[in-house]
C-alpha cells in the first residue's frame, strides 16, 4: 500500500512523457540524451527559468526604483492617482460590501435616501473606481522595464539569428530533426525568454489591472507552452524565429506607451504609426507567410506530423487568433487618430472618463463640486495606446 502513491505516480509521469507523444516516429528519448559529442534540449533544463524568473522580478523591482522612477521625475511625470471620490460612509460600504457597480435601481434608492441625483452618484462611484488605479509614474515605470527587457532581447536575437542558416532558409528548421546540437547562445536565449514570461505571468496578477486581462493571461500560457513544446521536443530553431519576430513589435508599443505617459503626442503618434505598422506586417504578414508555412508544410514534408506536432501548430495557430484580435484593436484606434490628428483613448483604458454631458455641474448640487469632476486624462493600456491628449513641447 506504501508503494502504490509512488506508482501512481510513475504511471502519470509515463504517460505524460510518452515518445509516442512527443518524438516524431522511431525517435526515443535515450536517442536525444547528452552526450560527448553533442548536446540536446533536456526536460530538467526548463527548471532553470523558476529561480531565473524570481531573479528578473527583482531586477524590476531595482530597475523601476531606481532608473524609471528618477527617469520619470526627469520628465515632469507626476506620482498623482485620479481624483479621489469625496468620502461618504454610505457609498462607500456599498462599493465595498455590496457592488463597484450599482445598477439602475440601487442608484435610485441611494439618491432617495443622500438626496443627491443619480448623475452625481454615478460620478462617485467612477471616481472611487478610478481611485484604486495607479499612477502615470507607476505606468511609465512598467512600460520602461518591459521596453529594455524587450530591446535587449530583440537585440539579442537578432544577433543570434543572423549567424544561423535557418533564418535565412526556414526548411533548415526541420533537416536531421530531432538530432540538432543546442548550443549555449541558444539556451540562453530560450530560458531567458521563459524566465521573462514565466515572470510576467505571477506579476499580471500585481500589476496595472487591465480590461484584457483573460486574454492577456491566455497569451501568457500560450506562450510559455509554446517555449516549453518546442524546447522539449527539440524545436527550438523555429522557435527562435517565433520569439524574435514577437519581440520586434513588442519594442515599439512599450516605447510609445513611455512617450504617451511623458505628454509627447508628435513623438507618441510617430511611434505609434510605427508600432502599427510593424506589429501587422510581423503578425498578419510575416508570422503566417514565414512562420507557419514552415511548421505547417515544410516539417510535414521534411519530418512528417505526430502528436506533439498537431499541439505546437494548435498554439501557434492560436496565437494567429490573438493577432487577429488585437490588429482589429489597432486598427480602430489608427482610424481614430486620423480623425482626432492624434492617438486617443485605448478603448481597453482601465480608468474611467467621464462625458462632456457629465461635467456639467446639476444646479442643486454645487456643493458637490469636489466628488463630481470627472477623472478625464489618467488613462493606461496595456497592448495598444491609450491617454489623454498630450503636448510636444
């Protein structure tokens, strides 16, 4: 009976890592172990991003304190939240007892009984909702981590794959698959990356709260089972060139977000357009064309499909969804911009703004005036633009 957990155990762990499953046909895995010669991607390595990841998390935390934030004071960002909702013991049990979003009927009831209208109310609870948001110095802050993590690794991986014959001609991917040599550079680069994501995924849950945040937390572990596939089963050249192309958008959006955060709208919308640009050619154009030509076709007709193969090509497919998702979200706000002449609000803005109808004061409640000015101009993003207008000077 002592020995019948252990076996449970050895079972699960067999059939998870079957070699039917995971090893294209007459691949085992004693075939793919290290050896004098060469060396291969080991399950164990993956450990690794776990202590990697906690690391990078702190780094970030030094790296916000004492780089970002300085730099942010730099630029005259103030450390100020939304305008706080006047305090009443009334609303604000409701917001946190009851609802942060009172329907129509409760509104009526609590203007009945504070004797305020239901437009003042709404206002009250925005502005309280408004209220939990961070700061622009604690966006500008994020943003500059995520843009020298990016900017480093694309780098990074620019200069590693221009080196290898893969780039240049994709079906190098799959010739001699699985028995291709991982070298240093490319371990490197696969468990930084992990560690990276791997760390972006724990800190979602502290970070800017963001209205995408299912999808966000979908792409996180798209991603890190994607890195983790194509790692174990020795896919790690086409999964370079997945990771590379990634990063290069990625680099644009986190620095334009920084120019919007700095009230730079010239250099905002100039990096915008870019972004824009880049991010649809990579991820509509280049991702599908290149990238899943390649996993698709070409290893079908170099190494053939087996289980794990239909997996991979799953995720990477449903990553094509979430481009799809998000250059719809791009391409709204581009059409925006040229109707306003600038960037406007991310329609995934976590703060609230509120209607030129709603600024205007209610005759009988002037007393009010302090709780009832909107919060207009302290809006965020976290994939694509957001803000209030913003000056070049």
């Amino acid at each position: 009976r002592k020995n019948q957990p252990r076996r449970k155990m050895a079972g699960i762990l067999a059939w998870f890592w079957n070699e039917r499953f995971w090893l294209p046909h007459n691949v085992t895995w004693a075939d793919l172990k290290n050896t004098d010669e060469a060396t291969f991607p080991q399950a164990e390595d993956l450990y690794l991003a776990f202590p990697l990841a906690f690391c990078i998390f702190m780094i970030r935390l030094v790296f916000e304190r004492f780089i970002a934030r300085p730099c942010a004071l730099g630029l005259k960002i103030q450390a100020n939240g939304p305008q706080k909702a006047q305090p009443n013991a009334i609303l604000e049990k409701v917001f946190t007892a009851i609802t942060k979003h009172p329907d129509e009927k409760r509104l009526e009831g609590l203007s009945k009984q504070l004797d305020w209208d239901v437009r003042t109310i709404q206002r009250w609870f925005r502005q309280r909702r408004n209220q939990e948001k961070p700061s622009t110095l604690t966006r500008f802050c994020e943003s500059m981590w995520r843009f020298t993590f990016y900017l480093y690794i694309f780098t990074y991986g620019v200069r590693f794959l221009k080196k290898t014959s893969w780039l240049w001609n994709t079906r190098e991917s799959w010739y001699n698959y699985p028995y291709q040599p991982l070298t240093a550079d490319l371990h490197y680069y696969y468990i930084v990356e992990l560690s990276f994501y791997l760390s972006l995924l724990f800190s979602q849950f502290t970070d800017i709260r963001r209205k995408d945040f299912l999808i966000m937390f979908l792409h996180h572990l798209a991603t890190l089972s994607l890195i983790t596939f194509s790692y174990v089963n020795n896919m790690v050249r086409v999964g370079t060139l997945v990771m590379c192309l990634h990063d290069a958008a990625d680099v644009l959006l986190e620095a334009a977000k920084m120019a919007n955060y700095a009230k730079c709208q010239r250099l905002c919308d100039l990096i915008f357009v870019m972004f824009a640009l880049v991010f649809i050619s990579t991820r509509l154009g280049i991702y599908p064309v290149w990238i899943l030509n390649t996993t698709l076709f070409e290893s079908w007709e170099i190494v053939g499909p087996y289980p794990s193969w239909w997996v991979f090509n799953f995720l990477l497919i449903l990553l094509q969804v979430l481009h799809s998702f998000w250059s719809y979200l791009i391409i709204k706000i581009a059409c925006k911009a040229i109707s306003k002449g600038k960037v406007s609000k991310d329609d995934r803005s976590d703060v609230e703004s509120s209607s030129d109808e709603d600024e205007e004061q209610p005759p009988t409640q002037k007393v009010h005036n302090s709780a009832t000015n909107g919060t207009n101009g302290a809006t965020r993003t976290n994939g694509y633009l957001s803000g209030a207008p913003c000056q070049d000077e």
